[in-house]
C-alpha cells in the first residue's frame, strides 16, 4: 500500500514540477507520495498525511479527494480560505491508471473574485 511506481513519479514532476503553487501527489489514505518544488520550499513533508499539515488528525471537511477517485474524474472547489486568507480554486485529479492515486492543488483566484464574495476585513 502507499507504494507508487518511479514512472508516475517522474511523471508528476515533468508536469507539476516548475508549477507556481504547491501540488501534491497522494495516495487515496492521503499520504504524501510527491511534492512539487513550490511545495518543498514550504516545507511540506512527503510521507506524512496532507491534513497533518494544518494540525489535523483526519481529512479536512470539504476534501473531494475519495468522490474523485470513486468516480474516475477531476474535481473542483471554489471557496475562501480562512486559514490561508486566499480564495482558492481547489482540484483533485485522479492519475490515470492508478486507482489509489490523485493530485491535489489550489490556486490562489483572489484578485478574479468580485469583493462581495470576500470577507470583511
């Protein structure tokens, strides 16, 4: 379990290794198989579970990561981001051929987003 082939790896960072927000690799039990650099530089962990990064002992409430995987397709969330103070536009991408394994990232959308959506400061 949680073993994940030198190719999809490889894979992961020929496409998302330069992308300008962090992305993940994880498994479907949410260990961090790969990050890409932005991710690193912020010193994410691989290995550990993603939700461990904000304290968490379980998944975070809104994750479609599981729907994503169960399906077969890529998923999106928009919604602001208390924790990060950002909206973001959030995916979970399941890897093609690997049935436990999906991307995750966000992108900061802030600056698009009409202010009415946005909380008062």
């Amino acid at each position: 379990m949680n073993e994940v082939k030198q190719d999809v790896l490889d894979s992961f960072q020929t496409m998302w290794g330069l992308f300008p927000e962090p992305v993940l690799l994880l498994h479907a039990s949410r260990k961090i198989l790969a990050r890409n650099k932005v991710a690193e530089a912020l010193g994410i962990p691989a290995g550990v579970p993603c939700h461990s990064l904000h304290g968490r002992e379980k998944a975070c409430a809104g994750c479609l990561a599981d729907k994503a995987l169960k399906r077969g397709e890529a998923l999106r969330h928009t919604s602001w981001s208390p924790l990060a103070r950002k909206f973001m536009d959030t995916f979970w991408c399941p890897v093609e051929g690997e049935k436990d394994i999906y991307v995750h990232f966000g992108n900061d959308i802030t600056e698009f987003v009409k202010a009415e959506l946005l909380p008062a400061e």
